[in-house]
C-alpha cells in the first residue's frame, strides 16, 4: 500500500518528540485537517501539538497548501506552526 | 552567482553588494537582516524544511525576475544557531532602474518572512528557549503583493 | 557616525553597511548607485552647489529620522569626476523594523534624485558631452511621498 | 547698497560663461523671474542660458523657490537646469 511521509518542524517537532514517520495513504476525500484530527487523537505529545488547528499550517509535497485541502496522492505532508524566517 | 544560498556559515554582506554592482545596472538595493541581542538573548536558533526551502526561495525569485527588470538577486538565508550581531538573511538586486532594486527587494524580504520555511527559536540566559511566534503583519505584508 | 558626506573620493559600501549593522537594529537597507558604462561612457562628471548640498541633504535626513523610527542612517554622495563602474551615491539606513528601514532608503534615494543640488555631464569617446536631462518621474517620485 | 551674489551651475554657468557675480539687490517687488528676464537682455550667453525659464529652477538662501518668488532681502540667488543627482 503506498504511504504517506509526515513531517514535523519547529515545536510541532519538539512537543510531538519525532522529526517524521510514515503512515499508509488516507483514503481518497480525507483532508489535511481530518489526518491532523486522526494524529492528535494519538497518545503522547500529538494531542498537545495537533490539538489546535489554527496555530498550524500545513505543506504537501513542499507547497504550502490551506487545511482543508485533500491529502489525494501527496507524498509528503510537513506540519508545522507559521513560519518565522527573515 | 548563484541566485540562493540556504547556508549554515555567514556571509560578507559587502562582497555580495559589489558583486551585483558588477552586474551593471548602475542601482543596488539591498536588505540585512542582524540577529538582536534583546532581553539578554544569548543565540538564535534557524531551524528550515530543508527539502522545501530552496526550491521555494528560487520560485519567489523568479517571480521578483517577472515582475521588475532586474541584472542580479542574491538571497542568502542562515541556518543553525546564530549569535547576537551575526547576519540572517541578505537580499539584494540589481537593476537599471532604482525603484525595480528597491521595490523586488521589498517584496523578497516581505516573502522571505512570511512564506520561506524557516521557525526562529530564542535561547536566554537562564536556559530559557522559546519559539518566535510569527506576526500576523508579516502575512498581511506578503498579500499586500498580490497581484 | 556622521550621517551625510559629500564628497570626491570614493566608499566602501560594504563597511558602510557593518556600521549600520552595528547600530543594533537587525534591519539594515542600502542603496547604492553606480556609474553605467552605456554608450561608451567615458566619465560622468558631478556638479554640485556646495554651500547648499550638505545642510540640504541634512535637512532630508532630519525629515526620515523624524517620519521612521531609525538608528542610523548614511548618505554619501560623490561629486566630481567619475569612471565606468564606480560609486556615485550610498544611501543606508538601520531600524528595528525591516519596513522602516526600506522605506526611509527610497525615501532618501528619492529625494537625493529630484531634490539635492547635484548635476551630471557624460563624456564620451569622441570628445562630446552631453548634460543629462532631468526625468519628470524623478521629479514625481519625490512629490510622492509628501505627507 | 546691498548687494545680491548670482550663482549659476551646471549648463547654465558653461553658457554664461561665469560661475557667479554680484548686482546691486533688487527693488521690492521684484521676482526671481523678472531679474532672470533683465539677466537674459544681457549679451553674450545671457540670453541663450537664461532666455527659456522652463527649462530653469531656483535657489535663494541656499533654498529652492518658485521662480514667481519675490527676491527680498536674500543675499544669495543660484540659477541652475533641473537637478540630476543620486
């Protein structure tokens, strides 16, 4: 079954306590938002990290892409808060 | 040159500026971006998706290359821990035109800031750390170039 | 560091910047222009009214360090004859606030242009000069930012 | 009587021919143009340099003016082209 790379920067990283994993491909109509629900049901630091939606932005196959936008065939999803560079 | 540079080391700010002064447009602009030393800061740590990172920084570069008629963009973003007074970022571009080298460089700061994938974490005295939350200024500011 | 020089001997544009960088605001922007070697240029020669430059240019930077809050500013301009590839003008400014300090270094690139009593003539390989003609959007540009 | 020093610069001086000189201060009333129009009846580059007042700007004291600004009691009147710097 084809799988899906997830990974975590910044202190989604550091209170989740994992850089990235993998998990099998949501099916077809889950979105970013529905795999981030699924994850902070999780046990451990996911709850804390993943709880709050609004404090998260999201990237599939490295393009920035909003919440609710469908996981479909993506390689590789990053988590993460809003970025802080410059 | 190499238009992006997602790198660990510093950089001489001065270097880069006359090499886009070679470039021949006769107008530079440039932005400097110099860690604080505020409430006693003792590092500033640069984390990044590195696999994103770059590619992204050349497709806003692109973009700036569309839009205004420039001869040479350099962008350099640090990464790793930095020191109080060590540079960040550097942008600068070269035009014939002074407002296109101040304008796209604007408009690569304000991007840079806002949509780059990069989080800063501060580092105190007392051991303390804590992740610089981003400002909702930074977005407005990169929708404000739209087009 | 003094704010405005006018002078005939030329910079170093990237020291300029490491003193800005030192003013402690982590927001340096700079300006630089260049002569253009186009049509064969031989030397453009700067003309200025001296007793009115300086205090003039002064006056300018009194206005930004009053419309942004900023820890430094630097404005050389050169007069005189110069090459092909060498500096004509350095504007450079540091804040706290990348914005501000964008915005005040076209402000005074800005008004340096179309306010600053400085006049060019082009010499040319055949022996012709030519004074350059002022560009009404220069003149414009200033008008742009009166409050 | 007081006196009134006139700079030129720039093509103005190159037609002319001089970089400054001094004339009597003008009477009350007088304008920045009407002294360019008596300096443009003069011979020599006079009036090629001063004849097109479009084509010219103003300083007095050191600070640019309308050319319908009254000359006063300044002590320094510059006449100049259109400045080019930066």
């Amino acid at each position: 079954m084809a799988k899906l790379d997830i990974l975590y920067f910044a202190w989604v990283r550091e209170i989740i306590g994992c850089d990235s994993e993998q998990v099998d491909q949501p099916p077809a109509g889950v979105t970013v938002a529905d795999l981030i629900e699924q994850l902070a049901a999780r046990d451990g630091g996911y709850g804390q990290a993943l709880g709050d939606q609004l404090r998260l932005r999201a990237a599939l196959d490295q393009r920035f892409v909003p919440l609710d936008s469908l996981v479909g065939e993506a390689l590789e999803l990053a988590i993460f808060p809003p970025v802080t560079g410059g | 040159m190499s238009r992006v540079s997602i790198q660990e080391e510093g950089f001489d700010a001065g270097a880069e500026l006359a090499l886009l002064e070679a470039a021949g447009g006769g107008a530079v602009a440039s932005f400097t971006g110099v860690v604080r030393g505020e409430n006693d800061l003792v590092a500033l740590e640069l984390h990044h998706y590195p696999a994103m990172t770059a590619a992204q920084v050349e497709r806003i570069v692109d973009e700036a290359m569309d839009r205004w008629p420039l001869l040479g963009v350099r962008v350099i973003h640090r990464f790793g821990r930095l020191k109080p007074g060590e540079h960040i970022v550097f942008v600068g571009t070269a035009s014939r035109h002074r407002s296109a080298a101040l304008e796209s460089c604007a408009f690569l700061i304000d991007w840079l800031k806002s949509e780059a994938p990069f989080w800063k974490k501060e580092y105190f005295p007392d051991g303390g750390a804590n992740w610089v939350e981003a400002r909702v200024e930074d977005e407005a500011k990169a929708r404000g170039w739209t087009r």
